[in-house]
C-alpha cells in the first residue's frame, strides 16, 4: 500500500484532466442555454407587455387566450426540447476520451507504488482491455444519460407556464412588471440547465470510474482494491470527509458518491512482501482524514459540517465516522451523502447506515 508522491502527482493530474472536460461541458451548456433564453425572451415580453397594457387587470384565462404568448410558448417548448438533446450529444461525445483517459492511466498509477525497475505492470495493459467491456461503458452510460434527460423538457415547460400564469395582475408599468414576470420565467427556464449540468457531470465521472475499474481489474495479481480518496478541502461534505481513505475490494463499484462528487478511485497495490519483494515499503502518502481535519481551523470545520454538526461533533456526540449515509434513489445508483446531526431525521429516500 505504498502510495507514493507519485502516485498522488499522477493521480492529480488525471483528475485536472477530467475537469478539464466537464469544465468544457459546462461552457458550452450553459451558452446553450443563454443564447436559447435570449431568442425567445423578446418575444414573451412583448406577448405580455400586449396583453398587460389591455385591461385594468389580466386574469388567467385572458393570458391564456394570448395567440401571441401561446405561440411564445411553442417556440420555449421547442427550445428545451432542442436543449435537452443537444445537452445529450454533447455529454456522450466526450465519453470515449473520458473513458480512455481514465483507464490509460491506471497502469502508471499502479507502477508508481512498486520498486523502480519492478516491471510487474505492462504499460500497454490499457490496450488489452475486451472491447465489448469497453462499449458496455458507453452503452450504459448512454442509457443513463438519455433516460435521465427526456422528461426534462415538458416538466420545464410546465414549470415556466405555471410561472408565467401566477398571480398575474397589471402594475402601474406594464413594461416593469412584464419584465419581472420574465425574470421569473427566466429562472424557470434555467432550472433545466442546472439539471442539464447536473447529469453531464455526474454521468462522466461515473463512466470515468467504471472504466478506473475496467483497468484496475487487469491487475488482479498486483492489486489488493482501491481506495477512496477525496480532496479534503473546504468544498469536501462530510459524507466524503468520511469515506476518504477507506478500502475497498477491486469488484466494487465506485467511489459512491453524491452527485457530481469529485472523489478518486486509487489502486492499492498489495503488500511488497506478497509480491516477492525483498524490499522495505515505504508507509503510504495518501492523507489521513482525521488528522487534516483536526489541523483546519474552527471556522473551516464549521464551514464543511455546519452549525448543527459542528457542535454535535465539538461534543463528542458526532465521530467522523458517521458523517456518511448510503442513500437510494430512484432512477439512479446508491450514493453515500451526508448524515443528519444526532437528533435530526433526515426527510428524503431511503438511508442505511451501512459502511462502503
């Protein structure tokens, strides 16, 4: 288990390569989403502005009736349906580079934590990788991404059209309250971008893993499992704060983390002794969780537990150990979040308390 500099410095590097694409993926979904809002805000707003400046006060069924703003809507409707399958392109174009990059990096990733010169890892173990594994990646992942977004753009538009029909009264500026109407709707709209993003990073890191774990399986015979390993920084929840640094077998999926976790999947190379290596191990570099925590600040641990944890941990009440709960979800796999204070009832899905 000798995760070396190395080791970290590699494994560094392969997760700013994976930002670098879900970095890409975000830029472009969101101009995507702007340029769409832009081409049919001008027309809403004057589809209201019309039916505002017509009556002391604009009912429901007034705005309904609008010929103008029901042909705004058509034109919003066919955006996010347009939206909503471009956003899918988009994400599984990226996926055989995810996937190769992923899995082209474990063999370096794994030699980085025996002796130099051991030669126990092929470089080219990447290549040898059964084809048909590597499409079962990408048919799932494609699956996912599909099933996940194709409710997306009618649940939108009902969304936005419940917004747009809302309390609707005519102000002393017609003009004004038409253009806090679209700033409503706008926000609206947007909630499908959130979701868009949402998906796209949370289904590339998820097909990033599975093929970390294609890769890792090649190496069954150097290999004792992974590790979990998270960024122990501010931005870190408690859940992964929790789960950093446990082990787990190599048939395992994960990390399990929630959506858009940033976690790492390290191989841990058996000991050096199992190998026939005649060499003393150096101890493993990968952080401890607990001592990195202990080292923040108070104002830092209160910023990644939160009031309420916070306190129950100060008193002893919250080890970190049980910061971590396995959640289910429908239409998407377990995830490990973060657990509620003692005390407190978590409200949504089911939760097990159960290790990773």
């Amino acid at each position: 288990m000798a995760a070396t500099a190395q080791t970290l410095r590699l494994q560094t590097q392969l997760n700013a390569q994976l930002a670098l694409i879900t970095d890409a993926q975000t830029r472009d979904l969101v101009a995507a989403w702007v340029d769409a809002w832009d081409e049919v805000a001008p027309d809403l707003t004057a589809a209201l502005v019309e039916q505002l400046v017509a009556g002391q006060r604009l009912t429901r069924t007034q705005l309904l009736r609008s010929l103008r703003l029901r042909n705004a809507l058509t034109v919003i409707r066919d955006q996010l349906q347009t939206l909503a399958g471009a956003a899918g392109v988009r994400i599984i174009d990226d996926l055989q580079e995810i996937i190769d990059t992923a899995g082209g990096a474990q063999a370096s990733i794994i030699d980085s934590q025996l002796p130099a010169g051991s030669r126990l890892i092929p470089a080219d173990s990447w290549t040898r990788v059964d084809a048909d594994q590597l499409a079962a990646i990408v048919r799932r992942t494609t699956e996912q991404i599909t099933s996940t977004l194709r409710p997306m753009p009618a649940e939108q538009y009902q969304i936005l059209r419940r917004e747009l029909i809302r309390g609707v009264a005519a102000g002393a500026n017609p003009r004004a309250t038409a253009a806090r109407i679209v700033a409503r709707a706008e926000g609206r709209f947007n909630g499908g971008l959130t979701r868009a993003l949402t998906i796209a990073r949370t289904e590339t890191l998820d097909a990033h893993r599975a093929a970390t774990q294609l890769a890792q399986a090649q190496h069954t015979d150097v290999l004792a499992g992974w590790q979990w390993v998270s960024a122990l920084d501010t931005r870190t929840c408690p859940s992964c704060w929790a789960q950093h640094g446990t082990i787990h077998d190599l048939t395992s999926p994960g990390p399990l983390d929630h959506q858009q976790g940033r976690c790492a999947r390290v191989p841990v190379v058996k000991p050096w002794s199992d190998l026939g290596l005649d060499i003393e191990e150096p101890p493993s570099l990968v952080p401890d969780a607990e001592t990195r925590f202990l080292s923040l600040t108070a104002d830092e641990q209160r910023a990644i537990l939160g009031p309420t944890r916070y306190q129950a941990w100060a008193a002893g009440n919250f080890p970190r150990d049980a910061w971590s709960v396995r959640r289910s979800t429908p239409g998407w796999r377990d995830s490990y979040g973060v657990a509620p204070a003692p005390g407190r009832r978590h409200s949504g899905g089911r939760v097990s308390r159960t290790a990773a």
